[in-house]
C-alpha cells in the first residue's frame, strides 16, 4: 500500500527573496526521483523535519522542471523555510487538491485576476495556458499589489506584457515613482478593464479583503458563478481528506479543493 | 428551604429581566440526567421558571460572564462561584455595574458519581456529607462574598482549619508523592476540559497551544501530561479560588485539585492571601512584601 | 446461535493472548489485558472507545534520523471483546474515512484487517443510549464479527467463521434458547430522539439561530470528541530534537479554537457557536452526505462525560422542531 | 571504565548581578565546575517559571536561577516579585514528587565573585548527589 504521508526527498536549486520587503521567498525545487505530474492550482506540502508540514500552492508549471513555491513567513514552518539555503535537501508531499479546471477553460476567454502573493497557482495556470496556447481564445489578467517591490515575478510579468498574445494589466495601489502600469485597487481596475464575461472563465486568487470587494465587480461584469474560480486557504494538516480540520461543509478543501467553483461556495457554510 | 430559594431566583431573575437591569441571566435549569442541573440562558423574562436550584448545581457560572462583553448579565452564584466573580474583578477583566448578582448560600454541592454508584436512578431523601464533592468538603466560603441580592438566609461557615488533605498528602514521601502524581496524570487524555472549566484560564491563547514557543509537544507521553498539569495549576497560583470546577469537570475523574490547593495553602501561609474575598486587593504574585520568606534560597 | 462455557471461553482468551493483542473492558475504560482476569466491567459501556486501538491518541507516522525515514512497522493481530454493538458500528463508520478508495490510510488499515470485533449485546441498555435511532440497536451483530450475549454462566454467541473459529471445540449447541424477548426488552428500555430526516433538514439551518442557542452552555473542552468513537480528526505534528525527529499524529478536536486557527491568525471558526455547528454537521449532515450513514452510533458518551451537560439528544430534538 | 556523572545544568543569571558575578569569578580566577550553562537574562523577575519547568522537560539535570539581593535589583523590584514566583514554584514541585534540590535560588551580587564560585560549587554537588534524573524524562522512542 502507498503511503501518503511520507514525503519525498528533493532539493532546493535556488533560492531568494521575491520581494524588496523579504517577506516572500521563493524556493525553486528539484525532486530526487524525476519530475511531479500535476495541474496548475495544485499544492504540495512541504516539510522542515522537527518542525512540521505546510501546504503551498505549486508556481511553476508542469512544463517546467522544478517545482516553484513561494512562502510568506507567517509562522513557525514558513520561518524554518525561509532560512533554507541553495543545495538543502527538502522533502515535499504531493501534488495534492484538484487543479484549476483547465479541461473545461479548453476554447474559452480567460481572466485572471488576483492580488498580493496570491498569484502563486496562477502563474502556473497563465504559463500552462502560454504553453498550450491554441486550444485557449483570449487571456486577461488583472493583477496588482501594494507597491511593485510587492509583485511577484515581476520579470516574468515584463515579459509575458511584451507579448501580444495575453493581455497583462498590472497595478499597485498608489502612485510609485517610476511605476507605469494602472494605479488603483484590484476591483477598480478590473472594472476599467471590464473583459467580456462570453463565453470566459474567470479565475480569481487573493486577500479576503480583494476578494469581497471584487466580488460584486464580476456581479456586475456578468459572470455566472459557475464560471468563477478561487482557490481557498485553510489549515491543513494531513491533505488527503483524513484528518477532518479544512473541511467547508462536506467538502474538504485539501482533497476536494482547494479550486472551488463561486456557485458550489455560496451554498456552503461561511468558514473560509 | 430550596424551594424557598428557587422561588426566590425567578422572582428576582424575573425582576431584573423586566425591569431591563439585566439582558441575560445566567442560571441552572434541569439537567436530562440523573443527579445533573444544567446551564441556562435566560433573556425572556416570561421563560425565568426554566430556573431552578438543588444540590446538583456544581457548574462554576463565572466561566460565562466574559462570553457576553456587550451585555449586562444577571448571574446565579454560589460561595466559590461569587470569589470567581471578585478574582476576575480583581485582574480587570470584569466591570462590577455589568453584573447582576443572586447570591445563594451553598451547603455543598453533591458527587453525582457518587451518589450514582450508591444509589443508582433513584435519588435519595436524605444525603449525608460523604456525598459532598472534595471541593466543597472544606469549603471556607459557602456564602456568596458579593451580592446584590441574597436568596436564602446564609449557612454556617466552617471554622476548621482547611487545608487537611494538603497537610496529609505532604507526609507522604517523596517517591509517593510522584507515583501518585503519575498515577492520576496518566489517566489525563489532554480534552483541556479543566481549563474551560475554569472561570480564570481566560488566555486568548493557552501555553499548550502556541507553537513558537512550542511549550509542550502534542500527545500522552507521560511527562507531557505532567508537565500540562504542573503548569495549568501553577498558572492558578494566587489566583484560584478553589471552587473545584475543574476536577468536576474532568471526564476521566482525574484528581487535580491536589495541586492547586497545596498553591493556595502557600499563598496562605507564605503571603496571608486570600484570593475573590476583596476585589481591590492586587492578587499575590502581582505584588510583593520586602519581607516574604526566602528560607528556600541558597 | 451457539453456546460457549464462560470459563472456557477465558481459559481460550488466556490462550489467544499469544498470538493476539486483547483488548477489554479494563474497569471504567477499554484497554489491552495481559490475563483476562483483568476484564472488568464498571459501567454498561467503557468510557474511552475502542477507536483507540485503530487510532490511537498519539501514534508515530515516521521517525527521521540522520537524513532517513523509518515507518513503523505493524503485524500484531487484535482481539477486541466485549465491545458494544453501538462501538463495533462506530469502527464500521471509521472504516468510512480511512479505508478509502483513494487515499487508503495504511496505519488505520493494518491494524484493522488484522483486528476480530468481539461485541457483547447489552441487556440493560443506559439512560443515555440512543442507538436505536441510527438504525441499530442493543443486539445488533452487524457490524462486529461475532456478538455474544451474557446469559450467567455462559455466553450465547453467533459470528462469522473468522471469529468463531478462536473458539473452536468450544460451541454447544444452544438448545433453542429464545433471546426475542430480552432483545426486545432491551430495545424498548432505550428512548430514542427521531432522527429521521435531519440530513436533508441540515442543509438549510447553515446559518440558522439555533446554533448560538444550543452552543451556549458549551465550554468548548474537547471530552465530547475524544470519547466519541466516530471522531477522528487529528493533527499531525512534529517532536524530537538533536537531529531525531518523530512526525506523529495525535487526536484533536473541533470544538478547539486553535483547530482552525491560521498562521495568519485568520480562523474561520472562531466563534463556538460554529464549531458546534461543525460537530453536529459533521456527524447528521456531512456524514450521511458522504457516506450514506449518520455519524453518530448514540453510544451516548458525550452525553454522560460532557462537564456542562450539552445532551445531543436535546439538540436533535431542536433541529427536528425547528 | 565509568565516566563521573557529570550533571546537565542551565543557569538562568541576572545581567545586572549574578551574571556580572560570574564574570568576576572569572577574571578573579576562582575555580568553580563547569556543568552550569549560563543563560543571561535581563532580571530574575524575567524568569518565566516555565522556563524552569520547560528545562527539566527538555531533559536537564538541574535548573539554577541567580539574581541580585533584595534591594539590588536594577528594576528596583524585579526579583521581589521572582522570589514569589520562585518560592511558590519550588514549593509545587517538591508537593509533587519532584527532588527539591533540581531547582534551587540565589542572589549573588556583582561584587561576589568568590560568592558566585562558591554557589556554583554547591548548586553542580548538590545535583550531582542525585544522580542522572529519573522523573520527568520524555519516553518516546525515536
């Protein structure tokens, strides 16, 4: 019998601070036994031995070979992780949850929108939606955080706003010398932005505060709450559906999330 | 006489429940088992004969009081349950013009175990002292130190010097003593339902359950169960005061009140304090004398 | 039906206790027993649940020292006997959430294929048995590999091969003895909360006042889950130091504040009233939703340990008024 | 051949007297064991007595806590309120089985640096003479 709750053996390829504030590191990881297969918006959970597991959502995508994670340091394992150097072993359990739907976002327009550190999962959607990139019709995304310093692969985004092919509106919250992008908060630029609800998904990651007030924006954009996607955060210990603590009503966002669709949590308790 | 007294709380908790003192009061109401009362919310003053007073009414009510912050509360007490009341006042975290307070003088509360073992489904009429929890067996305070208003004429108090069972224990040797101590911490399945119990372990955040520092590590090797213990009674030193909820409220009957009595039997001898008699009195280890005993250095 | 010698069937048990860890009624509560003189029943039922043996308190998943993983390695076989119906049927309903299709939880499931449920029928149910609303009932042998019943001197017994097969050269015939009547008896004493329904009822109370009411007097210690034989949540948690590390998992309950809590200090059941909504949910409304089954066997313990005298019976009967 | 048994103890020792105390033992060139691992604390009156029970949980022999005389504190009171906290602690400990001379007090001053060798002498022979601790020890099998 396989047991899932003994993690794998890997290694950290490399390792730095994503943000100028040093509160973001990001951990590029290499597996000792091959690659992971998973879906964009799956997560892993990491280990520091003596210190404990956490989950984190998987940044990289499946194209590339390593595993990207990004940890905020909140607490007692996030610390530990943000001490990890080049070339330190790490062990790692997954890939665990669902995935974004990427099958049915299949000839749809996509918009992503998200704020803050939550862009993890989404850079490995966006960079899975480049890489198949014919069997999607048009990209948006909206994307912003505090100050720039605050963004996450902020090269990256440069790049991927170069391309004609996937529309990229950044935005930081207040006017920041030497910034050109959109000024304003999230549910204000999307608005301005205002892409098309036809026959488009929309995919939506970050700070609760970000998330009630975009809310009644995609209300107003017409998007159906079948075709809204968020990816919830919640305390997690075991992620196989065992140990009982993420669960939103029946559903536990470990095994059964954490990608739910807005009309399947409207009908579910507030405990998010 | 209790129904005297039963008589007397709904007439006052109607009372104040009409007369808009209070939003809530705080009671007992029937318990759905033998030999049990249980806690009740009352806010309609229609619903006050849902009250009720007899000699299974063990719970300590000040455990609730912090539970309704924007509310003036009328709360049942017994003699332990009102020094609750004065040690939370004491340590600020209650303000006296929110409570309403019923009084009643308590002859001790009755072991429901006990009397199950005994007596099985059918209570009995007349109930001697040996039925009494450990708690209330020395009970120095029977009736209520603060009130606004008084049920029943109060009962005697005990003279007797209270502390027998600490003075006792600590003729046992050395060795005993441990073996007693890992023999009740061993049953201990860590449900924390002492601490809940108790009116004073208000910490937003137990030591127990804190990861950096991480105190304690999760689980039942003995020690952890020992320190738990050690730390959760030393956490009350000074400050308990001694109405037992805690080991009533252990499921797996594990003796705790060993502990927290020897503390407050120091805190007698060593400081002369009482805790929950005067609310304006700094708690012993809030405060100091230039000459506390210092026999124990070296 | 068959008959077995009481003191046959101990000398059997002594004999078995080499090959097979025993577990029995130990006084008040369930345990491992090195003689079966040690078997002693205090109450109608044991206050700590036999879900202890499948999973325990505190268990090791794996050791980690030097850079190696170790799992724990386990092939005891168990015997558990005298185990109530209620209990063996809370085992089943484990059975649910570890033996899954898709993550098989090999702890649960290597002592629990090597495990023999041993129930004994109770004669004389409790005041704070309600078994029978859940579809099961005193004499229930269903969900235990064999049942047995206490008739003085000797037990009847009945059970599949596997169980029967320890007492071999021990069956007699049991002469046609008649249990309709106790059995009845015994399930006539136990009053019983209507449950039918509450699932489908459930799912619309989410936000309903009733759960500020009935969570009021609740204290929120954790003696109603730890002694429940069908809860099992559990964290997972790392100790050790100097390079040796343990990652085990030990119970933890719901009705805890921290259970939710975040590291961002974020929790989404703060407040108690939720969190008694989250236990009775779990058990009359997520378990049936996933399962088919009520997550609750009404072996009443919650009821008779709970400090402050929370009696779920009273909360089923709320929900099926409202 | 056996080696002596050398006792595990943490000391936690006031900045402002006993850990200066110390210092004064050293460069006086007093000799005094070396089995207290000295943990410099700010005042006695920062002793959290779980500090003192964590240390006999995380394995220690013994737990020694110096601080300034009555009257010497650099808070002014900080140890008035330690020696409460210390007494009540000690009290417990030895009310539940637990040897009374694993957590023992004193004050030693910043001047007392024959003092301090002299405690320190006493606190590592009075340890010792119990012998590698029994109670308490963590069981787990790792």
């Amino acid at each position: 019998m396989n047991n899932p709750y003994i993690p794998m053996s890997g290694k950290i390829k490399k390792a730095w601070f994503e943000s100028t504030d040093r509160s973001l590191r990001t951990l590029d990881i290499v597996l000792d036994n091959g690659k992971m297969d998973f879906i964009p918006g799956q997560f892993c959970e990491i280990s520091i031995m003596g210190k404990g597991e956490s989950p984190f959502g998987i940044a990289s995508a499946p194209s590339e070979d390593f595993l990207r994670f990004t940890v905020n340091k909140t607490g007692y394992v996030t610390a530990a992780i943000h001490w990890l150097e080049e070339e330190t072993p790490v062990w790692i359990r997954g890939p665990l949850g669902n995935g974004y739907p990427v099958e049915k976002f299949e000839g749809k327009n996509i918009v992503i929108v998200s704020g803050g550190f939550a862009f993890t999962t989404l850079r490995s959607l966006l960079i899975y939606l480049l890489d198949h990139r014919d069997k999607y019709k048009d990209i948006t995304v909206v994307y912003g955080a505090r100050e720039p310093g605050l963004l996450l692969y902020r090269e990256e985004l440069q790049e991927w706003a170069k391309r004609d092919d996937v529309n990229i509106h950044l935005a930081v919250d207040a006017e920041f010398e030497g910034w050109q992008g959109h000024v304003g908060f999230v549910p204000t630029i999307l608005e301005k932005v205002s892409p098309s609800s036809e026959d488009a998904y929309l995919v939506m990651c970050g700070p609760p505060a970000m998330i009630k007030f975009t809310l009644p924006v995609i209300k107003k954009l017409n998007f159906p709450s079948e075709k809204v996607y968020t990816s919830l955060e919640r305390r997690m210990k075991c992620g196989i559906g065992k140990c009982g603590r993420c669960n939103i009503g029946p559903y536990y966002v470990c095994k059964d999330g954490p990608v739910f669709s807005l009309d399947v949590l409207e009908k579910l308790p507030k405990e998010y | 006489m209790a129904d005297k007294i039963v008589e007397n709380i709904r007439k006052e908790a109607k009372r104040i429940l009409e007369e808009k003192i209070v939003d809530i009061v705080i009671g007992f109401e029937k318990g759905t088992l033998p030999y049990t009362a249980s806690p009740v919310f009352i806010e309609n003053p229609d619903d006050v004969d849902k009250l009720i007073w007899n000699r299974y009414c063990h719970n300590n009510l000040a455990v609730y009081l912090r539970n309704f912050p924007d509310k003036k509360i009328g709360i049942i007490v017994k003699g332990c349950d009102s020094r609750s009341i004065v040690a939370l006042m004491a340590e600020k975290q209650l303000t006296r013009e929110n409570i309403y307070i019923i009084g009643v003088p308590c002859e001790g509360m009755l072991d429901k175990n006990k009397l199950l073992e005994e007596f099985g489904d059918n209570p009995p009429i007349e109930v001697k002292e040996e039925f009494l929890y450990p708690s209330c067996q020395y009970c120095e305070h029977k009736n209520p130190v603060i009130y606004d208003f008084l049920t029943g004429e109060p009962v005697q108090e005990k003279e007797e010097e209270p502390y027998p069972d600490v003075v006792e224990f600590e003729k046992k040797t050395l060795d005993e003593r441990w073996k007693y101590f890992q023999e009740e911490a061993s049953k201990c399945i860590r449900c924390y339902a002492c601490r809940q119990a108790c009116p004073m372990c208000y910490c937003e955040e137990c030591f127990v359950d804190t990861n950096s520092p991480k105190w304690l590590d999760p689980g039942i090797d003995l020690p952890d169960l020992q320190v738990w213990h050690i730390i959760r009674a030393y956490h009350q030193a000074g400050r308990c005061v001694d109405c037992g909820a805690c080991e009533r409220a252990c499921p797996m009957d594990i003796k705790i009140l060993w502990l927290t009595r020897k503390l407050n039997k120091d805190v007698r001898d060593l400081f002369e304090f009482e805790i929950g008699i005067d609310p304006e009195k700094v708690p012993p280890l809030g405060t100091f004398s230039l000459y506390d005993k210092e026999e124990f250095l070296i | 039906m068959k008959k077995i010698d009481k003191k046959r069937l101990f000398e059997r048990l002594n004999n078995l206790i080499k090959d097979y860890v025993v577990y029995a009624p130990k006084g008040k509560d369930f345990g491992k027993i090195e003689d079966t003189s040690e078997i002693k029943r205090e109450s109608i039922n044991v206050r700590l649940s036999p879900k202890q043996v499948f999973l325990p308190q505190e268990e090791a998943l794996f050791t980690f020292k030097q850079g190696d993983i170790k799992v724990p390695e386990n092939n005891e076989k168990y015997i558990l006997f005298g185990i109530r119906p209620c209990d063996a049927k809370a085992i089943a309903l484990l059975d649910k959430n570890f033996d899954t299709k898709d993550f098989p939880d090999p702890y649960y499931i290597d002592r629990r294929k090597n495990s023999i449920l041993i129930a004994e029928a109770c004669i004389e149910p409790e005041s704070t048995c309600f078994c029978t609303a859940f579809g099961s009932g005193p004499f229930e042998s269903k969900d235990a590999d064999a049942l047995i019943i206490d008739r003085g001197d000797y037990y009847l017994i009945d059970g599949n091969e596997k169980a029967l097969s320890l007492f071999d050269g021990l069956l007699e015939d049991d002469g046609g003895e008649k249990i309709l009547e106790l059995k009845k008896k015994a399930e006539d004493s136990i009053k019983s909360p209507v449950v039918e329904g509450i699932d489908k009822k459930l799912s619309s109370m989410i936000d309903d006042p009733i759960w500020d009411e009935v969570s009021r007097k609740c204290i929120t210690c954790g003696a109603c889950t730890y002694l429940c034989p069908t809860c099992y949540c559990f964290d997972i948690q790392d100790v050790g130091k100097d390079d040796k590390y343990m990652r085990e998992r030990v119970w933890d309950s719901c009705m805890f504040t921290v259970y939710t809590l975040e590291a961002s200090g974020h929790n989404p059941r703060k407040e108690k009233e939720k969190r008694m909504r989250q236990r009775v949910m779990h058990k009359f409304n997520y378990y049936p939703f996933l399962y088919d089954e009520y997550g609750c066997v009404g072996c009443g313990r919650c009821i008779k340990y709970c400090p402050v005298n929370v009696d779920i019976r009273k909360i089923i009967t709320k929900i099926m008024e409202v | 051949m056996d080696k002596e048994y050398e006792p595990n103890i943490i000391a936690f020792l006031c900045n402002w007297c006993s850990y200066a105390g110390a210092d004064l033992a050293g460069v006086s060139r007093f000799q005094y064991p070396a089995n207290p691992k000295v943990v410099r604390v700010p005042c006695s009156g920062r002793i959290n007595p779980m500090f003192i029970v964590k240390s006999l949980y995380e394995g220690l022999d013994g737990v020694w806590v110096s601080g300034c005389h009555p009257g010497d504190c650099h808070y002014n009171t900080g140890n008035y309120y330690a020696r409460r906290r210390f007494a009540l602690l000690k009290n417990m400990l030895s009310h539940i089985g637990f040897e009374e001379d694993r957590t023992l007090f004193s004050w030693v001053s910043a001047s007392e640096g024959n003092i301090f060798a002299d405690k320190a002498k006493e606190v590592t022979a009075r340890i010792k003479k119990l012998g590698p601790r029994k109670k308490l020890l963590k069981n787990r099998d790792i």
